[in-house]
C-alpha cells in the first residue's frame, strides 16, 4: 500500500486524486470520482469534495492509498 501526505487536516477527495497525481487535472478527478472509479475505505465514493483525513484509504484502479499527516 502506498501513502499519500498531507499537510493539512483534510482534504476534499477530488483535490487530493489531483495532489497526488492520480488525476491529470479538478475535471478528470471529478469524472472519477461521478463513475464510481474511486473507493474510500472499502466504499465507492461518488461524493467528490468528501473531506479525506489521515488514516484514510482511497482507492483507485485497484491501487490502495493510505493518507497520512505530515
């Protein structure tokens, strides 16, 4: 499993696909998300600014990615 830091508290979803370039650019994170393309915690998240906080793990094409505070 990879990580992904993050500086701040949280962070919405789409903005976190787009820091971590998992997504190319706001539009193609959101397409993701609306597809049913990215899971949090085990879940499809189709909720594109869900606010995503440490210990969280988002998935996206079957690659898991844990979120940790820096």
């Amino acid at each position: 499993m990879k990580t992904i830091g993050i500086t701040t508290s949280e962070i919405k979803l789409n903005s976190l696909l787009k820091y971590a370039n998992l997504a190319p650019s706001g539009g193609a994170a959101k397409e993701l998300i609306l597809d049913g393309q990215v899971e949090l915690n085990g879940e499809v998240c189709e909720v594109v600014r869900k606010k995503i906080k440490a210990g969280d793990v988002v998935t996206v094409n079957g690659e898991d990615y844990k979120v940790v505070e820096e």
